[in-house]
C-alpha cells in the first residue's frame, strides 16, 4: 500500500465519492468508504454536484501492487490447493476492489441526474458493503499469510466503466445486472466447494458476500426499472440494446434463475442474449 494521511470526512456526497475513487492506499479508501457513509446515514451529508465538487476520475486510484493485466493474460484459478485457494481469494478481493470504486463513481459522476434520496440510500449501503467485502476477503489472505497486491491482477472491470460513464441506464444494465448478477451464479458452487475442502472461513466469507449481492442485484433491477419508466421504454428490450452495446463477451449459462428472479432480474432480461458474443 502507499502510504497517505487520513483524510477529514468530505463536505458532501459528491466530493466523498471522489475521494473514495481517488485513493490509491487501500486502507484509506475502505476508511473513507465508511466514513462516508456513516455521515451520508446520519443525514450530516448534502448531496453536492459534479459541476461545484469535482467530477469523477477516469481512472481510480490504486496500490502499486497488484500488477494489472489483461484478462486473457491472468492464470486459471482452482480453489483446491493453498496456492490455488490463495489465488482464488486474491482475485476475488480485487473484484471487491473495483467493486468499491464501480459504486462510488455510480453514485458521484451521475449526481446530476434528477433522483430521489432514496437512490443515494440504496446505493450508499452498496458502496459501504463492497468494502466490507474487499476487507473481509483481505483479511482472509493475511490470515493465510498473504496479502492483496501479491499476485497479478485483471484490469477488465474498470473498462465497464469507462464504457458507460455517459448514461445511468447503461452503467445500471452492466455493472450490477451484468457483472454482479454473474456473482449469483458463480458464488454457490465456490462455498459448496470451500466447505468441502474444509475451508470454513473462506466460507463464511462467500456466504456473506453472497447474500449482499443479491441486493445489490435487486438495487440495480429497481433503478434500471425507474428509469425505464421515467423514459416510456420496457426494461427488457433496453436492457438488451445496452448489453450489446457495451458488454464485451458472452452472458454464460448456467444461470441462478431462482434467485436473479428473486432479485427483480427475471429471465427475459438475460436469456435472450445467453448466447451473446463479443
């Protein structure tokens, strides 16, 4: 990690997004994540604007280490084995990682759009729990004596958003009903096979980060649907139109049907580009 002084807690949500995307040390990032937060819930936060606070960053900040490559450079990951388990964890966490910054840039950069506080509630809790999520899981590396930035990591996911950095609806379509949706489908059999390896922790870890997502899931089923709405279009086809456009590769079966379907994420939304290539 770098090193940085801790920063006074921001005078708005705005600015606070900016500087949880900005900073590069991985602890202040996760500090400020929370600190934000807790003021934004204690309604101690006005919103702020883009145009008075700043706007996003193009890219966020970042530790030294990890070293990033492109996705088709990166190792196949296997939960057996301690290299494997270690491996698995690592690039989980830097998922959490972009995940933070994905959600706090969702909430700064788009703060010009007419919405209700309860959007910036909805997706506060989200930016809080991604960080929970990156600590948890950095926590668990140290415990096997390891530490995130020890391995290569991937530096697909921010693409996404720069891809969609335009446009709300389009943002809202792949990041959480894209990306976090294939968390739905992947997660389960990564607990069922860290409990049969014997690794309760890691576990428990999954499990937690499990259930959160499918909120996070169901937050991005609710606001794409608000604004299809406030536009006279159907959420289904421009889910579509936007997928297409801005997702680069494929939407993999098998998917977690009950429970995207449970998250507000039926199928007519994905089944119909299941077989989408980039």
């Amino acid at each position: 990690m770098t090193n940085t002084q801790t920063q006074p807690v921001p005078a708005n949500l705005v600015a606070g997004a900016r500087a949880i995307v900005e900073a590069a040390d991985t602890t202040e990032k996760v500090r400020l994540a929370y600190a934000v937060s807790k003021a934004w819930f204690k309604r101690d936060l006005a919103l702020g604007s883009p145009s008075k606070d700043g706007q996003m960053p193009d890219r966020p900040g970042r530790p030294e280490k990890p070293e990033l490559l492109a996705p088709r450079d990166m190792p196949k990951r296997k939960l057996s084995g301690t290299a494997g388990r270690l491996a698995l964890i690592h690039s989980l966490a830097h998922i959490e990682l972009n995940a933070v910054d994905l959600t706090w840039d969702l909430i700064g950069r788009f703060a010009h759009v007419r919405l209700p506080r309860s959007y910036y509630d909805d997706w506060v809790r989200v930016g809080l729990e991604e960080a929970k999520h990156f600590s948890m899981l950095q926590d668990r590396l140290g415990q096997l004596g390891a530490s995130y930035g020890d391995m290569p990591a991937h530096d697909g996911l921010w693409q996404a958003a720069q891809d969609t950095g335009h446009d709300l609806a389009a943002r809202l379509a792949i990041i959480p009903l894209v990306l976090e949706a294939r968390g739905l489908d992947i997660t389960p059999p990564m607990i069922e096979k860290a409990r049969s390896l014997g690794d309760e922790d890691t576990a428990k870890c999954l499990d937690v980060i499990y259930r959160d997502e499918k909120n996070h899931v169901a937050f991005g089923a609710k606001w794409f649907r608000f604004l299809c709405d406030r536009q006279g279009i159907r959420p289904e086809p421009a889910f579509h139109s936007y997928v297409r456009k801005h997702f680069r590769g494929a939407l993999k079966p098998p998917f977690n049907d009950r429970v995207r379907s449970e998250a507000g994420l039926t199928p007519g939304f994905y089944r119909p580009l299941a077989r989408l290539t980039g």
